[in-house]
C-alpha cells in the first residue's frame, strides 16, 4: 500500500511540475481570426458536394491554466451561393505541447469541440485538431455534423491571434 502511494504522489508531483513549465494555454484571454474552406456533403452520390469558406472570430479565455480554454465562436461564411453566419460555444483541449529547449515552446496541438447555430437552421456539432505554431499562427482541420439538415461539413482552418500578448516581467523590472 505504501508503494502504491508513493508511486501515485510521484506521478501527481511530475504532473504539476510539468504544468509549470509548461508555456502554451496560460491563463489569459486569447482571440483569433481564422479563414476556413471546405466542403458540405451527405455522402449521396446524386448530389454535388458544395463549398463552404468563410472568417471566423474566435476569442477564448483559460478555464482551467496549461489545459482547457472556452470561448465562442462568431462565424460568417458563403455555401449554396449565400452568405451566411453561425454563432455558438466552443472549448479547446490542449494535448501536447511541443518544446524548443530553452526557448519554451514552439507550438502546442489542441482539440477544439464546437456547437454552432446557423442562420438557416444548421445545428452543427463537432470540431477539430490544430496546431498552434509560436502562439500566433493556427493550423487545422475540423469535421462538424449538422443533424437538422442531415450533412456533413469538412474544412480547413488558418489563422492568426490578434489579440495582443501578455508581457511577461523581467528579473530586472
């Protein structure tokens, strides 16, 4: 028992001591503008896949430090020879930060779940894996199913932080 309670306290210590050096998702609040393309299909071969592309604003701030970040997300895109919108929640899982040696780190990936309200009565549900390279540029792809219109939509995001970083204090200020 005593083995098994050391061994449990050594583990928890790592994880802590790994969350403090741990750059990516500090808490903080973050915003990104993301262009997006893809496609919207319902896997019929008698109709056509169409296209979907469109600017999301997506501003976030840290619930939980080094882990979990919620935040919505305000979409306007162009599909079926319309422009439309979408607006709802959506959390980011981070995964995996990817160290630089002394440097910090140099990007970390995250999962991202979405619910989002349409303007012409889609219920998109879903999300995606990205790369978030230097805490400025974000990379990924995303698979969100509609259950009101029976579709699928497939895309490709890229986008930038535009919301300004926090400086972080010196030994000598």
């Amino acid at each position: 028992m005593k083995q098994f309670l050391l061994l449990s306290f050594i583990i928890a210590s790592s994880f802590r001591l790994a969350a403090q050096s741990d750059p990516e998702f500090p808490k903080e609040f973050i915003m990104h503008l993301k262009l997006h393309n893809g496609m919207v299909t319902n896997f019929n071969s008698r109709s056509p896949d169409v296209y979907v592309g469109g600017v999301q604003l997506v501003p976030q701030y840290t619930l939980i430090a080094h882990k979990l970040r919620g935040g919505i997300i305000a979409d306007m895109f162009y599909t079926g020879k319309k422009f439309q919108a979408a607006f709802g929640p959506t959390v980011s899982l981070k995964l995996k930060t990817i160290h630089a040696g002394p440097l910090g780190s140099a990007a970390n990936i995250h999962m991202n779940f979405d619910y989002l309200f349409g303007t012409e009565k889609e219920r998109l549900v879903g999300g995606g894996i990205n790369a978030d390279v230097l805490n400025w540029v974000v990379i990924g792809l995303s698979a969100h199913r509609d259950y009101n219109l029976n579709t699928w939509w497939f895309q490709n995001t890229v986008g930038i932080r535009i919301s300004k970083l926090k400086k972080k204090k010196g030994v000598f200020d």
